[in-house]
C-alpha cells in the first residue's frame, strides 16, 4: 500500500480511522527513522570512500597524472573518482527518502487535524441536512481530480520553461 493510500479518510468510519492513525504515524515515523540512518551510513561510507581515494591519491600521484600533490589536485581527482560520485549518489537518493518520509510524517499530521474537523462537522450534524443530501466522497473525487490537473498541467508548463 502506498502512502497516498494511507493519506485517504473513509468519512463514513471516522471511528475507525480515528483508530487507525497512531499506528500509521507511528509506521512511517519508523520508516523515516529507518531512512535516516540508512542517510548517515552512506554519508559514513562517502567520507570513508573519500579518505581512501585521498590516500591512494597521496600514494601513487602518477596513477592520477599529477605531477605535484596539492589539496586542491587531491579534491579534484577524489571528484572524478567513479566510486566516489557512485557513493554520492547514494548519499542524495538517501536524503531524498528523507524529505519524502518527512513530508508524509507531516501529511499524516494533517491527516489527524482532518479527521479531528470531520468529527466536529458530523458532531454539529454539517452532513445532515433536510434538503438535498450531498455525497461528500463523490465532491471531494470532483475536487482531487480537478486538483491534479491544475497542478499537473503547471508542472508541465514549468518543466518545459526549465529546458
């Protein structure tokens, strides 16, 4: 299941949505938790990847083309190390997952001050109307759709202005 599954509310079980919301905060609080340490291993294996590039550098210059060892020589060559760029990426698809699990830990926030405010509508009997009921799943599937439109066509107009 993905988290934009767990980001829905059945607003017909708001009880047992209710239920439902410390265990999925306390879910993706591991999983950032997790994503985190995953982070500061790979920042740990890039500095180790660096100082053994480093010292080999040091070692053998001529297996570099360098003809004078200089602090500015070595960073450079450690840059331009396949292995080194390799662990990098690891280090920024890492923090990635980070931002993404901080902005679902932060979704599901949100998620509880939702279901807080849907309680108090039914609470003060909002969707129980004498007239004509209205189908609030049916008005918030309206909405979404038209919201991801809207932004997915200003996401196309800002990646093609970026080319």
């Amino acid at each position: 299941m993905s988290y934009e599954d767990d980001m829905y509310i059945a607003d017909d079980e708001l009880d047992l949505e209710f239920l439902g919301q410390p265990a999925l905060m306390a879910k993706y609080s591991r999983e950032l938790a997790e994503a985190r340490r995953d982070r500061d291993l790979a920042k740990e294996a890039l500095d180790l990847k660096k100082a053994e590039i480093d010292l080999d550098i040091r070692d053998n210059p001529g297996n570099y083309h360098l003809e004078k060892v200089t602090v500015a020589a070595v960073e450079a060559c450690i840059l331009m190390e396949e292995d080194y760029q390799i662990a990098q990426k690891t280090v920024h698809d890492a923090n990635f997952e980070v931002n993404v699990l901080q902005g679902v830990v932060s979704a599901i926030e949100h998620r509880k001050s939702a279901l807080e405010h849907l309680v108090k509508l039914y609470g003060q009997n909002y969707f129980a109307g004498p007239a004509v009921p209205h189908d609030l799943s049916e008005i918030r599937k309206v909405k979404t759709e038209e919201m991801s439109h809207s932004v997915g066509s200003k996401m196309k107009r800002t990646t093609k202005t970026k080319k």
